[in-house]
C-alpha cells in the first residue's frame, strides 16, 4: 500500500489530466491494428495515423501494450480524440476500476490478476478500453496475452463477434478479463485444500507463511473486484444508445459472473480466517498433548519419589534396613504403584 501512495504522490499539486506513468516503464509498447466485419478482417498499420478512422461497414480495434511510449501513446489519443482526462487514467495503473458514460462513447478501467512466478506472488494489471462509434480502443499495462483467445475468435470467425457491432466487442473483451479470475481462483481453491490437509495432518510454521501469504492474495483480488462489479454494474445499466439493447443481455451475464467472482472470493477469505484458527488450534491441541504426557508421567513419578525420599534417608531406626529382602520389596511396590497409576489414567481414558 505504501508503494502505491508513493506512486500516487508523484501527481501532487499538478493540474488534471498530468501525464506521469506511474506503471512499469520497462514493458515496451506493441500495437494493433484490426478492422473486421463478418465477411474479411485485415491487419492495418498501427504507426499509420492516417488509417485511424471510424468506419461504418465495418468495426476497429486498436490494441496497445505497454505504457512505455508514451508520446506515441498519447499522439494516437489526440488523433482519435480521447479527453486528457482520459489518458491520464489510462497512464495510472493505479486506477481504481470504473465505468465512464462519455458524449459519444463509453470508457471502462478494469484490472486482472497476474500471477509473478519469478516472485511467486499475485498482482493486478490494467485493462483500459474506450469504445467510441465502431471502434473500440483497448490500453493494457503489461504484455500479458489475456486477448489472445479474442484475436483467434477474430481470425477463424468463430462464434457471432464478427458479425456485431464494436458495442459486443467491448463486452468481449470485459468478459475476458472477468473470467480471467476463475483461473486464479481454481489454483487458490487447490492450494486451500492441500493446506487444510496439511493442517489437519501436521501443521508447521511453514504451514502458516503459505496461508498469511494466501491471506495477501486474496486481499489483492479483493481490492479489485469490488470496484469491478460496479464497473461492469455501471456498463450494464448505461443507456448509452453507443451500446445496443442486444448486448444488454451478455452485460447481464457479464455482471453475473462478477458477482460469482465476489462471492468466491469472500467464502476464501472466510475459509482462510478459519485455516488460521484451525492452525493455532492444531497448535495449541499438540501443545496440550505434551503437557498431558508431562502430567501424567510428573503423576506417576510423585509417590515413587514419596517412597525413594523416606527409605533414601537411612534411619537407624526404620525396621525393614535390617531385612535381607527390603530392597527387593520396595522395588516391587513401587512397579505395582506404577502400574496402578497407569491402569487407572488409562481407565479414565486419560491416555
């Protein structure tokens, strides 16, 4: 949280619409160009600002990675209009998800987890789309390929995208980056159910970094998916005529599987509050089995340490010190005194 305040601390006392790139500047920007309608898709020349135009026979879809070019960027914004307001939204990665009714289009923020194997943990990356007329125009922070299952619908035609209108492809590519959190939420729902197992066998403290450490996760997809239904809520219910009353119907869809994504997210949450109470009950449980064995065995060897106390002190006058068969004997009661014990906790069901 701190990293991102300083993040954000950056743009203090600029005015609105300051572009600072407050996300990675390491990723290099790749752009797309596709125009498609239901009987031909062509790829144009990203660099070509002269191509960018709106057509009516057909949808485009500008596709951008990577922030690090700015000026071209933001040279592409201008020339398809795009509000600077906008585009400093576009820039700040930090950007909470939304959904904007804009005069002749719609703009959406949407984030989707990506998970840093070389770090091992869980991150979130912007998605912006701005759908304006028959174009729709979609800003990614990263090089991730969560769109390519889309460019390969586009290509072989399949299902109904190529015959729609820019509105549906907009919903597409939301509703990617919505089931991109089902993903991630199968592998946390496998790595929750091997650590219940683990909990339930032999917890460690091993144990308890990996659940803090789901315990984080699942704070990250949280934070984003809550902001995200509303977006994809506001989308649903825009009355934009730039989204048509046929897609109104995937919206719907769209924001039913938000809301599964919430609720998973919670039942995780709730599951690992409860992992981490079953773990210091685990521990506490193990804990309570040492000491009943110290209690038990400190039980037994009390009165045996009665009996070695009073014949260890050697009184003249103890009668059994001059009977041959005393040292015996007093072997024998304390055996027997111990089994008694032990005979009785176990009756008890002590043991």
């Amino acid at each position: 949280m701190a990293r991102l305040l300083r993040k954000q601390s950056l743009k203090s006392g600029m005015p609105p619409g300051s572009i600072i790139n407050v996300g990675s500047l390491l990723t290099p920007t790749t752009m797309e160009y596709i125009r498609y309608n239901d009987s031909s898709i062509k790829i144009l020349d990203a660099n070509d600002l002269s191509v960018f135009r709106d057509m009516p026979d057909a949808v485009d879809w500008i596709h951008i990675q990577g922030l690090s070019d700015t000026d071209r960027i933001i040279q592409i914004c201008q020339k398809l209009k795009v509000h600077f307001v906008l585009i400093e939204d576009i820039f700040n990665d930090n950007q909470r998800a939304k959904t904007e009714d804009l005069e002749d289009g719609v703009f959406v923020v949407l984030k989707f987890p990506v998970f840093d194997e070389e770090e091992g943990h869980l991150h979130m990356e912007q998605a912006s789309m701005i759908l304006s007329g028959n174009m729709v125009i979609s800003f990614q922070s990263s090089q991730e390929p969560i769109f390519t299952p889309l460019k390969d619908r586009l290509y072989k035609a399949a299902g109904k995208i190529r015959k729609l209108q820019a509105d549906y492809l907009l919903y597409a590519l939301c509703d990617l980056v919505v089931d991109s959190y089902f993903a991630v939420l199968e592998s946390i729902d496998d790595t929750i159910e091997a650590l219940e197992e683990k909990l339930v066998g032999d917890p460690t403290q091993e144990t308890l970094q990996k659940i803090y450490h789901l315990k984080q996760e699942t704070i990250v997809l949280r934070r984003a998916v809550w902001p995200m239904r509303e977006a994809v809520g506001t989308l649903n219910r825009t009355d934009n005529p730039i989204v048509n009353e046929s897609t109104h119907i995937y919206l719907r869809d769209l924001y039913d599987h938000t809301i599964q994504v919430i609720d998973t997210v919670e039942t995780f949450r709730d599951m690992i509050s409860g992992m981490l109470d079953m773990y210091l009950t685990s521990i506490s449980n193990k804990m309570n089995e040492v000491m009943k064995v110290l209690t038990i065995f400190a039980s037994i060897f009390i009165p045996l340490t009665f009996l070695a106390g009073v014949y260890g002190m050697n009184f003249h006058f103890l009668p059994e010190l001059g009977w041959k068969w005393a040292y015996p004997v007093w072997w024998g009661v304390t055996i027997i005194v111990g089994l008694a014990m032990l005979a009785y906790f176990k009756r008890k069901n002590w043991l």
